[in-house]
C-alpha cells in the first residue's frame, strides 16, 4: 500500500473509531410526541388498537414507525469502560447519558421494513 493509501486509511479508521465512541441516542419515550415503548401484552403502533391508529392523518400522508433494537444505556457503556480503562481526568464529555441502540428500521403503515432504512449502530468492515 502506497503511503497515501495508508494515510487514507488511517483517516477512515480514526473516523469509524470516533463513530463508535458516540453512539446515537434513541429519543425518549413520551406518548405526546408519538414515541411509544413497546410491550408483549400491548398492540404495537401499526397495529388495530394501539392509541395512534385513532390518530387522524391528513390527505396523502402515511404513518410509518421507526423502530429501536438492542436498546442500551450509555451510562452502563460508560462505567464498563471506566472500569475497564479508568478514568480520564481530561474527559469532560457529558453526552453520555440516555439510551443508544445497536440497529434501527422503519416500518410503514403496511407493516413492511423499509429496505432503505435499516441502519446498524457500527457497521461491520
């Protein structure tokens, strides 16, 4: 590999590096904004039953529901690695609270996956 090659390289790995340090934070659960949490025992929102489906929807609008997998909290994430790696006294970082998730898709009214939407919290190489 070329030196430029190499450098390039290195620039696409301290980037993907740097992805993996600051996940996306999965929006907090609040019916007022249509952000629900899903249950066993509950209909899902696509589902006859469920309190958005009452919702009316103007003239050519769809719902379609982003769907939230793996779900974590960053703060676990962040003791693991202060366990594991101590602590940093230069980190002043305090983004790390909420939830992540390790995928997200969007399902449409019709209960099918949107192909273009499925996104992986760390894509594999």
């Amino acid at each position: 590999m070329s030196g430029e090659r190499e450098r390039q390289a290195a620039v696409v790995e301290y980037w993907r590096a740097v992805e993996l340090f600051s996940p996306q934070k999965v929006p907090a659960v609040l019916s007022r904004e249509r952000i629900y949490e899903v249950a066993a025992d509950r209909a899902l929102p696509w589902e006859d039953g469920h309190p958005v489906r009452s919702l009316p929807l103007d003239p050519g609008y769809v719902w379609q529901h982003i769907v939230y997998g793996g779900c974590f909290a960053l703060a676990d994430v962040r003791d693991t690695l202060l366990e594991v790696f101590g602590r940093d006294e230069e980190d002043v970082d305090g983004r790390m609270d909420g939830d992540s998730a390790l995928f997200a898709l969007t399902i449409t009214q019709r209960t099918a996956i949107s192909r273009t939407s499925c996104t992986a919290s760390s894509p594999t190489t």
